[in-house]
C-alpha cells in the first residue's frame, strides 16, 4: 500500500505532464476498475484526499483514482514516459498489456494507463461537487497540516482507553499516517506506542502533531518511502528509509539520540520500532 506522501510525490510528478491536456477516450479494458460513465474534457487540476488522487476536468467532472495494493500510473508521452505507483517491468514494458485496465487518452498523443495487477484500485468518474462528498473522502478527518493542536488533543481524548498508535492510524482520527510515518512521529515526539490516549498531555499531542507534519513532509521532499515499494514520478526510488527512518526497520541499531538498541514490538497487531530508553510507557515525566 502507499501511504499519503508516496501519493502525494504521484500528484506532484503527475501534475507536470497532463495539467491543461484533453482527455478525449476512455478505453475501459476491466469493467471492475472504472466506476461511472467515461468522461472527457480538459484537466484543470489533481488534488489528493489521503490515499485518493482526483484528476479534475473541464465541464465539473471528476476522476477519484485509488491504487490500493498493486495499482500504477504510467503516462506515456509523445517524447517521454512516466511511471508511478507500485513498480514492476510495467514501467518499462510496451502498454497496454495484460495488466491494463483503463486507458486514457490525450489530445495530444499521451495516453495515461491504469494498471493493476490485483484489481483493488480503481478510477471512479463523478461530478466534482460529488467529490468531497464520495463515502470513501467524507470519512475522512483532516491531514495533519489541516488541524490545530487542540482539534488533535481533543480527537484523542475520545478515545482515551485506546493506545496512541492504534488512534493516530485510524484515518477517522487524522488523516494520513501509516505504519511508518505513526512509529517516527511517536519516535520523534518521545511517546511511546502502546500509552492510553487518556495519559496524553495537550502538550505533548502538540509535540506529536508537529512530528507528525514534520515526517511526512521529509518524506515527500526525498518522494516517499523505498520499504512501501512506491517509486516516484520520474520511475526511480524514493530513498526515504535510509535518509531519514530513525526507528523504523532499525531494530538492533543505536537509537540517534541516546544509543540505546532499537527493538521491536507488536502494537494493535502491527510490527512497531522503538528506542525503549527515549519512548517510556509511563511518560516522560
Ligand atoms: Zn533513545
């Protein structure tokens, strides 16, 4: 699965080849992979809503595009090709082949495919003042730069029995940290993973917040993580993991602040990193 900045790095690298190109044909090769009627019409902007890339057109149509596991976006332009979401040969291989799923083509000669191995993702065509108002968006809470530090305390004091990491991955309570960018913020802000939502000061959930924008923006500046096996826009990997993972994947290597061995534990049944001198379950009080 990616998680938020992997899509986020695709809507950057994507942007730069089909802003202001006319989607002309939609060819539907899987009729599981394309939700709605196919549209046409002039691509005005992409946006993102977590995991969801929306392709906006001309005429208040939209495109809500969701790669989940194996889904890829590869533009093939008339002097260039651009591949992103979860990598295979398909990045290099002649399209459409029998990955392929949805075609769409430009005005000018690009075509955009849609491949997916496994047939989870999907593109959905809608209304775009439909979007933020599809089930999948409105469940939503907002994404870490788009919520004050009271907002953030107050979502964690609903559900003050439940551990800290478990809360800050449902995406109902913040929007956008996966297992990775969850076990770096708590990292960062010095909390350790299985504390009760409850023994969490407003001040130490502002330290949190502010980790939490603080990883997620390092990744999308070096485009997203190597171990989600994402790549970026341009085909090649993102080097997140090693620039810049303190805990992740690190077990048995020196904490960076204090050199104490990173372990591993099992946290609401996810594999999580900590520094068990820097993360303590009673606080750091
Ligand atoms: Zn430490």
């Amino acid at each position: 699965m990616p998680e938020l900045p992997e899509v986020e790095t695709i809507k950057r690298g994507l942007s730069k080849f089909i802003i202001n190109k006319k989607l002309t044909q939609t060819d539907i090769l899987c009729e599981k992979s394309f939700i709605g009627t196919p549209v046409m019409g002039v691509v005005k902007s992409i946006r993102r809503y977590g995991k969801a890339l929306i392709i906006d057109l001309s005429d208040d149509v939209s495109l809500m595009i969701h790669l989940r596991m194996t889904g890829q976006l590869i533009y093939d332009g008339t002097t260039k090709r651009y591949a992103a979401g979860h990598p295979s040969e398909n990045f290099v291989a002649t399209l459409p082949n029998k990955q392929t799923r949805v075609i769409l083509k430009f005005d000018d000669g690009g075509v955009l495919y849609f491949n997916d191995q496994r047939k989870f993702g999907f593109i959905k065509a809608l209304p775009t003042q439909e979007v933020e108002n599809d089930t999948f968006i409105k469940k939503l809470a907002p994404e870490p730069w788009n919520m004050g530090p009271n907002d953030f305390y107050e979502r964690l004091m609903r559900h003050k029995n439940s551990c800290i990491k478990a809360t800050i991955l449902d995406q109902s309570v913040v929007c956008g940290l996966g297992n990775i960018y969850a076990d770096e913020a708590l990292f960062m802000s010095h909390i350790h993973p299985e504390r009760k939502c409850g023994e969490i000061t407003a001040k130490e959930a502002k330290i949190l917040l502010e980790s939490a924008r603080a990883v997620m923006d390092r990744s999308i500046d070096s485009g997203g993580s190597t171990m989600a096996t994402y790549v970026k826009a341009d085909g090649t990997r993102g080097d997140y993991l090693e620039k810049f993972a303190q805990v992740f994947r690190r077990e048995g290597k020196p904490c960076p602040n204090c050199g104490t061995k990173i372990i591993k534990i099992r946290v609401a049944g996810r594999g999580t990193h900590i520094c068990p001198c820097c993360q303590k379950k009673e606080g750091s009080k």
